[in-house]
C-alpha cells in the first residue's frame, strides 16, 4: 500500500510541534498554517510538545511547563522558476584553463 504525505519543515520547530499545533488550531491541515504564516500571521508553538524541558541557568535546573517559539514569515518574496531563469539569462562564464 502507498501511503503519502507531507514532508514538514521548519526552522526551530520539530515536525512534532507543528502537526500537534495544525491539529490543535488548524483543524488538522497543515497547509493552513502554513498559509497564515505566509500571510505574515504571528504562529506560536509550544516546543516542550507535552513532555518536560529541563534549562540550566547558574549551575541549576529548573522546569518548563511550556517553551514557546513565535515565528513569522517577514518580507517574504516568492520567485518562480521562469522569474529566475530571466533575470540569470546570461551567458555562462567559460574557464580559460579548460
């Protein structure tokens, strides 16, 4: 049987978090979040995913309840292909030495 799938990616956020924060906000779909992402929208996610986080600060060890990351897509442009074909349309450059 085939099965296919996503291939979820993201700096900072395991692929964990961000099918737990599609099911919990997105009603499952993943490309909605994407989507609000892409339109700028802040995305909160709660990297400690349910389990304990343990940060060490001065030689000692406390416990997170949640280690939120907040990520949002800035100034995002979006080249196509045949865009950057265009404006690469010189000639390659030849090596004397070959």
């Amino acid at each position: 049987e085939m099965v296919y799938d996503y291939h979820i990616r993201m700096k900072g956020v395991n692929t964990n978090c961000i099918k737990r924060k599609a099911e919990k906000c997105y009603g499952g779909d993943i490309v909605k979040l994407y989507e609000d992402l892409y339109d700028g929208k802040k995305v909160t996610f709660n990297l400690s995913d349910g389990k304990i986080v343990f940060k060490r600060k001065d030689m000692q060890y406390v416990t997170l309840d949640k280690f939120e990351r907040v990520l949002e897509f800035k100034n995002l442009q979006i080249q196509t292909d045949d865009e950057t074909d265009d404006e690469n349309a010189s000639e390659p450059e030849q090596d004397e030495n070959i």
